[in-house]
C-alpha cells in the first residue's frame, strides 16, 4: 500500500466513524427503539469492529500495531 493510498482511506474511514458514532448517539438519546432500528445499531457496531480490523492490517502492513486498551 501506497502513502497516498493509506492516507486517502484513512480519511475516508475518519468520516465514516463520525457519521456512525452521530447515529449511535441518536440511538442512545432514546429508550426504545424498533426492531429496525436495532438492527442497524448492530450492524454499526459490527461496522465499527471490521474498520479496527481494517486499521490493524493496515499497521500491520506498515510494521506498527493497534495499541491494546
């Protein structure tokens, strides 16, 4: 993978984490939710997880690592 590369798809991914944690806070403002709606907090979560594994290969491939909380 290419600087160029690497940083154009880290942006990319900066975004879609903003967007995902506005949705989940919209989720969390509310007590219930429908089915739908739980759903796609699901599918957000399950989103969130592949982009840190995405984020660890490309450290990977770069000779760094995703610090361990």
């Amino acid at each position: 993978m290419d600087n160029k590369y690497i940083s154009e798809r880290v942006s990319s991914i900066r975004q879609e984490i903003e967007e995902l944690r506005n949705l989940n806070e919209k989720y969390r403002a509310h007590n219930e939710h429908a089915v739908i709606e739980k759903s796609a907090h699901q599918n957000r979560e399950l989103r969130l997880s592949q982009i840190k594994q995405e984020l660890a290969i490309m450290l990977k491939g770069c000779g760094l690592q995703l610090p361990t909380p």
